[in-house]
C-alpha cells in the first residue's frame, strides 16, 4: 500500500508534541478524527508508532524511525509541488543552495548566458543540512563546504579556501599578523572546528551558522575558525581574524543528487566550475585541479 502523506503529517504533528489534543489543535481537526487517521496509518505500516497510557503518549522504536524519515519525506513531496506548480506556469526555476562566503552570482550570470528564461534561486543553507536538501529535492544544486556525507551524491572539487581563527577582540592573540595551531591548543571551540584542530575542549553551545558563531566568540564563550571569506562578509568591532597559516584549508565543492538528471543542473555545474578558477583568483585560493581531483565527502 502506498503511504499516504496526510497520514505522514498528521502523525508529524503528534510525534512532536506527544499529544493527541494539541496536535489535533495544530491541525484544525477534531481528536478523535486524528485517533482514527494514527490508526489506519498504523495499519498501512504494520506497526505501532505510539504506546499511549494515562501517563501520556511516547513514540515506539518504530515511531521514531518514521519521525527521522518523515521530514525529507514531506520536504521531498513539497519540493515536487513547488517544480510542477513553476512548470505549470511557464516557468522554469534553478534553486542553488550555499554556504556561507560563497559566492554565487558569477556562475548564474554565466549560466544566464545560456540560459536566460530560467530563474534561478539562491538559497542559504547550513552545514547539517546541506546533504539533506540536495537528497529531498528543496535544491537543486549547492555549493558545499567538506565534510559532507557523500553517499547519494555527486560531488565536484572547486577551490580550497584558507581558514582564520576567530577570535573576541579582547583576546590575547588578537590582531596578529598571523598565529600558529599550537598557539591555540586547550582554547575551548564554539562550533564545529573542521579538520586538523581536535582535540580541543568544546565550549558547549549548540550553534548554527557563522552569525551564532561570531555572537558566541565576541561575548568570550570560546574561539572558532572559519573560512577566510568571513573577515570580508562578516566583519565586526568586537571579533578578530587572525591567519594561521599551518591549518587545513577549508573546501568548497559543487555537489548534486546522483538520481537526479538535468540538462539544466548540468549546465549550472559547467559554469560553475568555469568561474570558479576566477573566484579563487580574486580570493587568492588554491584551485583544486578539477579535471583530476577527486573530493573526499566525509573529509
């Protein structure tokens, strides 16, 4: 039996609130109608998603592997809506996902050369979940920045950016010219450190993106690092970047679902490799040689 989505969502709106009532809230329906639509969802699985007491509502092991599956899923669903509702309309649409300091607007100009009756969106994303929106289809095409889970993926090698420690302006080593891995060792880290800087004691917070990082780092929690493009897109008073020149550079590549075949997906990735050799120039970064080189996903 093919799995029926509204059954998907509505046994979303339980899992995450743990209550029958509130979740039948959230979804304008009555209870006993989101009991009934939990039941036959069950029945379609052949397996039960929730033990229910007077205690209350918990998810079964069976449960919780739907919760882990059931958000690319309906993510993958609205994605198809949203590809099919744009052709429906004349319209055809590129949406290109990317990290931050990534510049996209060279290959989509050069892509437009080919291309002009295409949009392309451009849409910012964040290292957890870079890999899952390439595979769920809510983007088309992303620059990525390593380590990333390969598996389902094609991923092509564009250029190798320095990394910078990031530092509070109050810091001992802030404002050099440039620092050295050792002059860092036990500084807790905000974030994820990337490859060659463990171990160091993790400050413990929970953070996403560079703009979490950087208002961790300014109020004295800990030190990160990021790629050098931050020092021009994310330059503030109470931060410091300072080279260090022995850390491992960070890595951005072009990656796109390995299923899915394009002739436009395929297009945007020639003209992105085609400027990429540009933007690595005007960066002063290290090309990778494209034509032999070959990325490693999980770093």
């Amino acid at each position: 039996m093919d799995l029926d989505l509204r059954k998907v969502r509505y046994f979303v709106a339980v899992a995450e609130r743990l209550h029958f009532g509130r979740a039948a809230d959230a979804l304008h329906i009555a209870q006993p109608a989101l009991s009934r639509q939990i039941r036959a969802l069950e029945q379609d699985l052949d397996a039960t998603l929730f033990l229910r007491d007077n205690h209350g509502v918990m998810l079964t092991e069976a449960g919780r592997q739907l919760l882990d599956d059931a958000g690319p899923l309906l993510a993958s669903a609205q994605a198809v809506r949203r590809r099919v509702a744009s052709a429906a309309l004349g319209t055809r649409r590129l949406t290109v996902g990317f990290r931050a300091g990534v510049a996209v607007t060279p290959a989509a100009r050069n892509f437009a050369v080919r291309h002009p009756d295409v949009v392309v969106d451009m849409q910012r994303i964040e290292g957890d979940e870079q890999a899952a929106m390439l595979l769920d289809g809510r983007i088309d095409v992303a620059y990525v920045r390593l380590p990333i889970d390969g598996t389902g993926l094609r991923v092509t090698p564009l250029y190798r950016e320095p990394r910078v420690a990031v530092l509070p302006i109050g810091h001992r080593l802030a404002g050099k010219e440039q620092i050295t891995k050792a002059d860092l060792a036990g500084e807790p880290l905000v974030g994820n450190p990337g490859p060659g800087m463990r171990p160091h004691p993790d400050a413990g917070f929970l953070v996403r993106g560079v703009d979490e990082t950087l208002e961790h780092v300014a109020a004295g929690r800990g030190i990160s690092f990021l790629a050098r493009s931050a020092t021009v897109f994310y330059s503030r008073p109470d931060v410091s970047f300072v080279p260090v020149p022995d850390l491992a550079a960070d890595e951005v590549c072009l990656a796109i679902p390995a299923s899915r075949s394009s002739p436009l997906v395929d297009d945007f990735v020639a003209a992105a490799v085609a400027t990429a050799e540009i933007t690595a120039e005007c960066g002063n970064y290290e090309m990778w040689q494209l034509g032999g080189d070959t990325a490693v996903p999980n770093g």
